[in-house]
C-alpha cells in the first residue's frame, strides 16, 4: 500500500533557528501534498497544499514566509520553519492522496514533533 | 465556508453495543467525505469513505445530503475500535480539505 514517511520524527531546535521538515511518498508519486498542524488534543488544521513544480496554496491565516513550502520533485514535499519561536511547537503533519488526485483516500505521514526553545 | 462539525468530542460505549459518531457538513456543492482513524501511537489512516458505500471493521457511513449528515456507525462496538474518529470533507475540485474536531472513541470491556 501507499507509504508517506517523514523525517525527522522529532526536532527541538533554539529559538530563531530555521527547521526543515521532509515529506516523502515513498512508492508512488505526488503532484499535490498536504501540509497540516495539530495542537495537543485538536484537531487537525490544514495550513497549506503542495503543488509539484509551482506555488504552495497557503490557508488563510498562514503565513507564507514563515512556513516555507517546497515541492521540487514528485515524491519530495518541504515545509521549513523560519526563524522559529515557541509558539511554533506543534505537531506537523503531512499527507499525499492516491493516484486519482487530491480528491482521493490521503495517505498521512507519521508527523513531526518541533519543539522550539 | 465549508465546515465539518463533530459534536461530541469523546464517547463511550461498552463493547457489544451500538455506536454513532456524527459528523454534520456546511459545503455548497457536493463534497467528498471521509472518516479517518488514528489508534494509539499510529498514524491517521483511512476508515471509509462515501463513494467506495464500502463497510469496513464493520462500521457504515450513509451520505444523507438532506440533512448533511455523514454519521458513522458500527452495530456491535469492539474494544479494538477504541480510537480517534476523524471525519473529512474536500471539494470535488480538490481544494481545503478540511477535517472536524474528531472523536475519541472509547469502547470499555
């Protein structure tokens, strides 16, 4: 079945500093991607879509400089976090749909747990 | 603004009975959704989704468009159905997908 892994699982990085999260289909490919966020016990917030080769579409409220988002290859997404702060910490998710497009069944990442001292 | 409401944030039945996890939508068209599952320490992982009318660990969705509803239910609850229930909405033309505020399930012995 369809595979998405994340690296890393967890980051503690000093406030200021820059964290690159990777998001990787491992076997099939991925024109689009789904960055999210979670806080302890919410829900999942979508923050942005990956788009291979063009632009991220950020959500409302997200701010495009701060999270860096790079989709350079059809099995690779990127979400860096700049010069991050504490408020920052969260839990990082990432998911791919299947062959049929974003439409279809996500596969989810095992996310990501930044914290930022 | 498409939205994707779950009222009750935890729920707890006793294995052998039935259950139901709401999900109610607002969205002007016709949605995709989805029920997702996170158990303990996994990653979320699809449950079913409306178009596949699939039943899967014995659980059921029913579209009902009228009422925009997407409730799940499964006649005789397990203890290993003790998980987080997600529902999730996206537009038919791919964009937002948007989850509810999900449901822990709890399914005690």
């Amino acid at each position: 079945g369809a595979v998405v892994s994340q690296h890393p699982s967890w980051v503690i990085c000093k406030s200021g500093t820059s964290v690159k999260i990777e998001c990787r289909s491992l076997d099939f490919q991925a024109t689009t991607m789904f960055w999210y966020r979670q806080f302890p016990k919410q829900s999942l917030m979508l923050m942005a879509t990956s788009n291979e080769g063009s632009k991220a579409t950020y959500e409302q409220g997200v701010e495009k400089d701060k999270f860096l988002i790079n989709h350079a290859s059809l099995t690779l997404s990127t979400l860096t976090v700049t010069s991050a702060h504490p408020e920052d910490s969260s839990f990082y998710i990432c998911s791919a749909p299947g062959l049929a497009g974003p439409t279809d069944t996500q596969y989810f990442g095992p996310g990501t747990r930044l914290t930022v001292l | 603004a498409q939205r994707v409401t779950q009222p009750e944030k935890l729920l707890s039945v006793f294995k052998g009975a039935p259950v139901e996890l709401k999900c109610n939508y607002s969205y002007s068209g016709s949605p995709e959704l989805f029920w997702y599952v996170q158990y303990s320490r996994q990653r979320l992982q699809l449950l079913l989704r409306h178009i596949s009318r699939e039943s899967i660990k014995g659980f059921t969705a029913d579209l009902n468009k009228g009422e925009t509803s997407f409730h799940l239910k499964k006649p005789f609850a397990q203890e290993e159905d003790s998980a987080m229930y997600y529902c999730a909405l996206i537009g038919r033309d791919g964009s937002r997908l948007t989850f509810g505020e999900g449901t822990q399930l709890t399914v005690n012995p």
